[in-house]
C-alpha cells in the first residue's frame, strides 16, 4: 500500500467510525474492511492492514489473538455507513 492509500485508509477510518468506551462485538474488523472497500474512493485492503490501520487511529481491540478483531466503535456509526451505502444502490 502506497503512502496516499494509507492516508486515505486512516481518513476514512478517524471520519467515519466513532470510539466508544465499550467494544461493538457485532462488527469486526473482516466487515468494517468491506464496509471501506465499498465506500467512494476506496481499494482492496487484507484483514491485517486494515487492522494496523485501526490501531494506528487509536482504536483498542478486546482480543487480539482472534483473526477478526472488534473494536471499541460506536454501533450508530458503522449503521451510518451501511445506510450511506443501501442509499447509493
């Protein structure tokens, strides 16, 4: 990944999805993924960049040994984007 696709990666992440002091245990890190690569001016990201990109917007994640990783986002939020989405088809 190219430096403007990371900026672009950690953009959408740090404008679109909310912290919370809870972890959201409906939408891992494999969904959230798709939820980006279908959005405007998105690319093909793996499971594990898009995870270093979540840690690198400084988000927690409640176990890191499991392949998709939650997070500490705001469930109103990641429902934004899918309602963005649904609207656009």
């Amino acid at each position: 990944m190219n430096d403007d696709e990371q900026k672009e990666l950690l953009r959408w992440i740090r404008e679109n999805l909310k912290k919370t002091k809870t972890f959201n245990t409906w939408d891992s890190s494999y969904g959230l993924k798709h939820l980006f690569e279908m959005s405007a001016n998105s690319f093909y990201v793996t499971n594990g960049t898009f995870k270093g990109a979540m840690l690198e917007a400084g988000f927690k994640v409640k176990d890191p040994y499991r392949i998709n990783w939650h997070f500490n986002i705001s469930k109103k939020s990641v429902r934004a984007l899918y309602e963005q989405l649904n609207k656009k088809r």
